[in-house]
C-alpha cells in the first residue's frame, strides 16, 4: 500500500466538537489493539475515502501516528443516518505475522440456472467471518451461482475446502438460494375485490339508515 494515513491525536469532548472536526474534514476515529492503547484520533476524510476506494475496506491500512507506524484494518464504520456519510471509524492495530479475524464481503458471479428459469436469488449471508494472515485477506469472497438450479443452494460447506483461509462461520450457513417466485391466485385477488365492495355496501346501507 503506497498511500500513508496520517492520524492526528484528539481530545474527547462534546458532540459539538465532532462535528467541528468533520466540518473541517476530519473523520474522528479510534485506534486501539497490538501495541496501541485506545487512542482517539482524526484521519483527513478525503485520504481515508480514497484509500477505501483503492485498495478495499478489507485491506490492511497503513497508519502514521506521531510517527509510529502502524498497521490497522477496519472493524466498525459508522454512517450517518440521514446522508450516509461517514461519521466515525474504528481501526485495530495488527501483529502482520499474526492471523486475525475479519469479516470479508460475499460476491455472487454467474447467472443461477434456477433464476433463468424464472425464480429468485436468495443471499441470506451477506460476509463470512474468517481466520487468516493480514497479508492475505481478500477484498471479497466469490461465491459461483452458475449451476444453482430452482429450490437448490450453497452452504459454507461446499466452498469451504476450495479457499486458502479458515471460515469461521457453521457449515449450514446458506450462502446462496434459488426460489420459485409467489405466485399472486387471481381466485383469491377477485375475491378481495369482492370483499371490499360489500364492506363498502355496507357502510352506504348504514349511512342511509
């Protein structure tokens, strides 16, 4: 990674003071774990959007703080409700010859062959927690949907002897699924129909009474 964070010691205080930074263009954060105390710090907003954007939420980060180096991934990333902006990070300092725990994004590729025959693609898991070496976590997890056909699936188990890392999550976890669509019953969609006109006479009949 050739983009160097730099993070700024803060002092904690009021919300007015946060927002103060972030109008400034800080993100206030915090790093802590292999050999860092809890430290409150800042990073400059449009350097840590860039590095996201380059290198991956996954990656491992390189941080200058008061000329320490330290390197640190991503574990909380916290947004505003309303814009969506970034409003604070965690950051935890990291032994690169020690093996961590992350959660890495799952992307789908293929087209299921369920879905080409009109059903629906499930993603009840969204990440999977794994155990690997910091030089080697993934920016995301492909999943092939390809031979998925209708009322079929992928569980963590299938994949997890195909991948180079420690899944940490059950072997029934669901990873993929193909559904057959709802069907709507035009029987009972008429019926409704007729059920709202006769509440309808009803409430005409009792006004004119």
């Amino acid at each position: 990674m050739d983009i160097i964070l730099e993070a700024k010691p803060r002092e904690t205080g009021a919300r007015s003071t946060l927002t103060k930074l972030r109008n400034e263009g800080q993100l206030p954060g915090v790093i802590y774990g292999y050999k860092v105390d809890n430290k409150p710090v800042t990073i400059d907003y449009k350097e840590m959007a860039k590095a996201v954007q380059k290198y991956g939420r996954t990656s491992v980060f390189q941080i200058d703080l008061e000329g320490k180096q330290i390197n640190a991934v991503l574990t909380d990333v916290q947004r505003c409700a309303l814009k969506g902006t970034v409003k604070h990070v965690d950051l935890l300092s990291i032994n690169m010859a020690e093996e961590l725990e992350v959660d890495v994004p799952i992307t789908v590729i293929g087209e299921a062959a369920g879905v080409k025959e009109g059903g629906v693609l499930m993603q009840p898991v969204r990440e999977l927690k794994i155990k690997v070496k910091p030089s080697n976590i993934p920016e995301s997890i492909e999943v092939d949907a390809s031979n998925v056909g209708m009322n079929e699936s992928i569980s963590v188990a299938e994949i997890r002897d195909t991948v180079a890392y420690e899944i940490l999550n059950a072997d029934e976890d669901t990873l993929v699924s193909v559904t057959p669509p709802v069907v709507v019953n035009d029987d009972t969609a008429g019926q409704g129909d007729t059920e709202t006109q006769d509440i309808k006479a009803i409430d005409a009949s009792e006004s004119q009474s």
